[in-house]
C-alpha cells in the first residue's frame, strides 16, 4: 500500500502561518541583545574596545527589567 505524499499535510500548516512576537519589554529586548552579542564572542566576535557596550547593555537590561519596564 503506497501512500500518497500530497494527503499527509494540510494546503497551509499552523505553524507556517504564525508570525514571530517581538517582546515590547525593553529590558528583555535588551537581554536578548546582550545574550546574542555575547554568544558571538564565543564564536571569536572582536569588539575591541567597544566592549564596554556589552556591559551598559547588560546593566540596562538588568534596571529594566527590575523595574518592570
């Protein structure tokens, strides 16, 4: 019995349709800013001296959301 591969999925899946949320937190979408730019120093992303940058992003990420912002 051969199944015909056409009649396994729908003309439009669920998660196809669904859009990506942006979180309007600040201090998560700092946090998430901080977590991807630290994640790439992992992979040998060179800032330099700008690295301070990372650091003012993570201590406003941290006031934010302590605050509930």
């Amino acid at each position: 019995m051969s199944l015909n591969p056409f009649l396994l999925h729908s003309s439009c899946p669920s998660w196809l349709s669904a859009r990506m949320k942006i979180t309007k937190n600040i201090g998560m979408l700092l946090l998430a800013v901080y977590l991807i730019v630290d994640g790439l120093l992992g992979f040998g992303l060179n800032l330099g001296p700008a690295i301070f940058l990372l650091y003012i992003i993570a201590l406003a990420a941290g006031i934010f959301i302590l605050i509930g912002k």
